[in-house]
C-alpha cells in the first residue's frame, strides 16, 4: 500500500507539473504589472491575494564586478553602510553628529595614510592620530543610534530584512504586512538618498574579520576563492565579493562614496513588490519617493571580456581540512541556448540520488562523499562556468575522484544521456519551478533578478518552454563544445601533512 500511494503521488505531482506549468506561466506574465518611472527605475509588481503581507526587492546593477582595481570589497563594504542609518534615521542631533564624522574621516584617513608608510612609518603619528580616532568614535557614539533602520521594521512586523551582494548586483529585502509598503518606501528612498557612514572604521574592522572567518580559515572559501581566481585571468569575476585584505585594510570612504554614486543611478535599479497590494495605489507610493531621485550621469564601466582559456589550468590549496575539488568550464550566459542545456545537464547529472554523478560515485563506487554541478557560475551578467564541486570519501583521494568524474564527463561526449534521464531532468525542474511560484519573496526575488540582468522578467515564464526544447543531441553538443581540456579549470585542496592550520597555494 505504500509502494501504491508514493506512485499515486507521484503521479499526482506529474500531472500538475505537465498540465498546471504553461497556465502558470501564462498567468504569471498576464498579472506582472511592469511600470518605468520618469527617472528610469523599474518597478515589478504582482498582486497575490493569499496574506495580507508583501515582499518587497530592491536591487542595484552594481556588484564587484563594478569595482575600481585595488578597491575590492567596495560594493560589500558599501552594503555594510547602508545599515548605518541617514541623516534622519539613527541619529539623536545630526548636525552636532556631522562635525564629528567629519573629523573621524579626516583623523582616520590620516592614520591609514600614516600606516601605508609599511617600513617608513612615524609611529608616534601612529600612536597619536590613534588615540585621537578612539576618543572622536567615544564622543560620536552618544549622538547614534544603532540598528535603528532594522528595529523599525522588526516593531512594524518587519520579517526576513536582509541585504547581499554579488558580483553583478546588491538587493535589500524585506517582508511586511501589507500596510507598511509606505514605511519601507519612506526608509529605502531615504538610505539611498541621504545615508550616513557612521562606524566606517569600526565596520571595516568587522569585515576584515568577516573575510578571516570565511576564506582564510575555512577550507571550502579559501578553495572557491583559489578556484574562481585561477579560472578567471581577465574578467573581474576572478576578484573576491568580500574584497582582498590588502584592499580592505586601507579602503577609504571617499571609495565607497564612489560606489554609493553608482546606486543613485534610476537606470540600474529594479523594485519588485509581490503581494496583497493595489498595483496603481503602490506604483503611486514608490514615485512618490523613489521618482525624486535623479536620472544618473555615470558612464558604465567598461568590464573586459575574459580570452578563450587555450589549456588546461590547475591550482592546489594545502589546508588542515578533508580534501575536496572544483572542476569548472567557461560556458555563456543566459539566455543562450546553451545556458537551458546546461541547466539539464546539471539536473542529470546531480539532482537527486538516482542522479548520474550521485548514483555512481557516491552510492555504487563509494568514492564520493559528496557531488554536486552548478550551471552558472558565480554569476549571470556575463560568461559564467559549468562546474563539478565534490569531495573524496576516505580513504580515497581527489586524483582518484577526479579522473572518475572526468570519465564520466567524457561519456557525455559519445553516449547521449537517455530518454529517461532526459524526462526525469525536465519534469525536475518543471517542478522546481512550480514550486518557486508558492512564495511572495522568492518571486519577488525571481522577477527583479532577471528583469535587471537580462532586461526582462519574462525569461522566468518562458523558462519552461526553453527547457522543454532540450534534446539529447543538444547536452551531447555541448558537452563536445564546453567539457574539454583546454577549456577546464581544476582546484584541489589536499590536506597538509603536518599540523599547522596556515594555508599555501602552489599554481602548477
């Protein structure tokens, strides 16, 4: 009876994936109401009746990959400051608090100045200019607020208000009862407009130490890191979100003021508002605030292309940890046709213990102890990887994994994947998919994503249809094309044989 009732589901499962996904789609890009202000700015928005609340997106064209060389880490330090209030959030009497920063930049850009010095340093300027920065952020400290732009929302029933930054863009979100979407408009319009960089010196501390937890000592970022370095040569995809410690040490706010620049551009913001909304009553709100922001007068960056990879690349990372790899191969972006293929590919190979990669080397042959592709990258504005991360089960090693996965990879070269392994990946993500449209944020998060990087949300309600559209012949073409030698980045990070927990990296 149990046999019976898990085929009955999943049954039920296909039938909705097959006949429930095209109406969805339909329906999904008939509601999206796509409106562009006089200034520029993109706003999504979708009404969804089932709660009274909304999830609401807002994110910037601007990610590392838009940093100035030798100021990395600005974008995700700049986030970091937009947490730090504005002249009206987060401060008990602005004016009197404005003198003071104003000196706490001056002393503080004179210290890092000071210290740039290295060797040549005058300590005692060291010494004095630091004592003088200690005793200015004591007497700031009685004029600010912390945390104030985060308690007014968790006091409004604010839930889930986080930011991030990537290589191609930053979001802040937020959801919150449906009655508070001119609160949220109110705070973000003004965080944009008239932040204040309170604690710069103190939060760049904090991400220096942030850096130190995530890559420096921790097996899997120093590996990534190691990885997308090595893979890229040119394109600043290879530079770390988080920044380099010789950049982040001395980074100034006059930098990040830089960055904030390109935030203020309409033209490179999306909002997306999902939910119990009235689509003119909302868009109505958000000119309101966000329309009086100015149309931008920054040139984009020129971001230069990475070169066609003409051999094979390799690095190796020695640390106190398991072993583990990245295999990875330059591929374009959406919405090339190889992108959707690539997708499946992924599906078959990874998704699920019946999967092609989990299946043999994890379950059968038991060299594996984990197995996963990723179509895509680190990110979508531009050419991206098809990559294989895995880690070798004990007592095996990563040569042994290594040469299983690319043998299986080779397959794909000469033995197109099956009927049924091409079915079971589609009806995978039909699913996935469905399963996206069940939640106001991840929408939300959806529409705004690809409407700023490709120009259009409607990628997402067409995405089925691309996918459905996959042959056989098209993964074993790709594969052909992408999976080569010359073409393949590897990085391993092997265990040290002695105890010392430092890192060293050996490029072969």
């Amino acid at each position: 009876m149990l046999t019976r009732n898990r085929f009955c589901l999943l049954l039920i499962g296909l039938i909705i994936v097959y006949w429930s996904t095209p109406l969805w789609a339909i329906d999904l890009e008939k509601k999206v109401v796509k409106a562009k202000l006089d200034n520029g700015l993109t706003v999504l928005m979708l009404e969804r009746k089932f709660s009274p609340t909304v999830s609401l997106y807002i994110r910037y064209r601007v990610g590392a990959v838009d940093e100035i060389k030798g100021q990395s880490g600005a974008a995700h330090v700049l986030e970091h400051m937009m947490f730090k209030g504005t002249t009206s959030i987060g401060t008990k009497n602005y004016a009197a608090e404005k003198k003071l920063l104003t000196q706490i930049e001056q002393i503080g850009q004179a210290l890092d100045n000071e210290r740039m010095q290295q060797n040549k340093a005058d300590q005692r300027r060291i010494k004095n200019l630091a004592s003088r920065l200690k005793k200015l952020q004591e007497k700031h400290r009685k004029y600010y607020i912390p945390n104030e732009i985060d308690r007014l929302y968790t006091e409004n029933g604010g839930l889930e208000m986080n930011a991030s930054t990537g290589q191609d863009v930053t979001t802040y979100y937020v959801n919150l009862p449906a009655n508070k979407i001119e609160l949220w408009a109110r705070i973000e319009s003004d965080r944009l407009i008239n932040p204040v960089f309170r604690e710069f010196y103190t939060e760049r501390d904090v991400i220096l130490e942030e850096r130190r937890q995530s890559i420096e000592t921790n097996p899997d970022g120093k590996l990534y890191e190691s990885f997308m370095s090595t893979a890229y040569k040119v394109h600043p995809y290879g530079v770390s979100i988080i920044g380099y410690p010789q950049d982040l040490t001395y980074i100034s706010q006059a930098a990040i003021r830089r960055m904030h620049q390109k935030y203020l551009s309409p033209e490179n913001m999306t909002i997306a508002v999902v939910g119990d909304i009235n689509p003119s009553i909302t868009l109505k709100l958000i000119n309101q605030y966000f329309g009086r922001i100015p149309k931008g007068n920054l040139q984009p960056a020129v971001i230069p292309a990475e070169p066609p990879q003409t051999g094979e690349r390799k690095v190796e990372v020695l640390f106190d940890a398991n072993p583990s790899m990245i295999i990875g191969y330059h591929k374009p972006t959406a919405p090339a046709v190889e992108d959707y293929v690539l997708d499946v590919l992924e599906t078959i190979l990874s998704k699920g213990r019946t999967s092609r990669l989990y299946s043999r080397l994890v379950l059968q042959m038991q060299i594996a102890e984990s197995i996963s592709a990723h179509n895509g990258m680190p990110a979508t504005r531009y050419a991206n990887l098809f990559a294989i991360l895995a880690r070798p089960r004990h007592p095996h090693t990563n040569d042994e994994l290594q040469t299983a996965i690319l043998r299986e990879l080779e397959i794909l070269k000469t033995l197109p994947v099956t009927d049924l392994e091409l079915a079971k990946a589609k009806n995978q993500l039909k699913m996935d998919y469905v399963k996206s449209l069940d939640s106001n944020s991840e929408l939300a998060s959806i529409l705004s994503y690809y409407e700023l990087l490709l120009g259009d949300y409607r990628y997402f309600s067409n995405y089925i249809s691309h996918i459905d559209k996959v042959t056989a012949m098209d993964i074993q073409t790709a594969a052909e094309k992408y999976l080569s030698v010359e073409n393949r980045t590897i990085a391993v990070l092997n265990k040290k044989v002695n105890a010392d927990a430092s890192t060293g990296k050996n490029e072969k």
